[in-house]
C-alpha cells in the first residue's frame, strides 16, 4: 500500500471512524463444540453516507472489510454504509495506517494492536479462559474505552 493510501484511510478513521473492542457475554460454541461465554474482538468501523467514497476506502484498505448498508430510520435520512474490519483484518489494517493517525487515534490503534497481539493470537478457543486471560481482556477494553474519554 502507498503512503498516500495510508494516510487517506487514516484520515477516514480519524474523521469517521471508531476503533473497537467488543465484548459480548453470549454462550456460542467453539471449533470442538464446546460453550464459551465470553466474546472479544477487535474492530475497526468507518461510517458515511457516500457509497462510492465507502467503495473507495475498502479497494484502498487491501484487507478484508465488510460493508454494509444501514437503512435510514426516517425519510429525512439517507442510508449509512457501515465498512467493518474484524479480528486479524482489524489488527494488520491498524499496522498499515496508525503511522498517519492523529496522536489520539494513533494511541488507540496501538492498544488495538497490543490486545489482538497478546490476548488474541495466542488463543484459538475461548472456552476455558482463565480469570488472568479475562482479566488481561478486560484490561484492554477499559483503556481503550478510557482514551476516547
């Protein structure tokens, strides 16, 4: 990816977008069948009215996105295009542009980073998750939660 491209998706996080980690408290089932009862990822959403801007931002990224349209509540309102990057795809997203990031997003992208690195590549299934690995988790999500204060 060229810089020009870094710093224009970095931009779009910067104006539009949120870095995320969820935490969802929801039984599903891992790779063996067994339940789980604690769910995290790491996510980078962009969000605009524009769906040709959105088409841009996704060829650009070189990652897989996902894009969605979100259908207006009203009719004063035109729909949103929600553009998401999940997991790995959200981590190595981040990698490439948080050098081009304001100073506040740039520490928000790097706490995202640091989470996936150390709470999620390590861990194939989340059932069995000690308090530490949970503790650490929850670490993670209040930090990043703590620098958009």
């Amino acid at each position: 990816m060229k810089d020009t491209d870094r710093a224009y998706l970095a931009a779009m996080i910067d104006g539009e977008g949120c870095i995320h980690i969820t935490n969802t408290h929801v039984t599903r089932k891992d790779i063996k069948g067994n339940p789980r009862k604690r769910y995290n990822r790491l996510m980078v959403i962009v969000v605009n009215t524009d769906r040709l801007l959105m088409e841009t931002v996704k060829k650009r990224s070189n990652h897989k996105g996902r894009m969605i349209r979100v259908s207006p509540q009203n009719d004063r309102c035109r729909p949103q295009y929600r553009l998401e990057w999940r997991g790995k795809y959200a981590a190595a997203f981040l990698s490439e542009v948080e050098a081009f990031m304001s100073p506040r997003k740039q520490e928000q992208a790097l706490v995202g980073i640091e989470f996936y690195e150390r709470c999620m590549q390590k861990t194939v299934s989340h059932a069995g998750l000690t308090k530490e690995n949970l503790k650490e988790r929850t670490y993670y999500e209040q930090r990043l939660k703590h620098l958009k204060t």
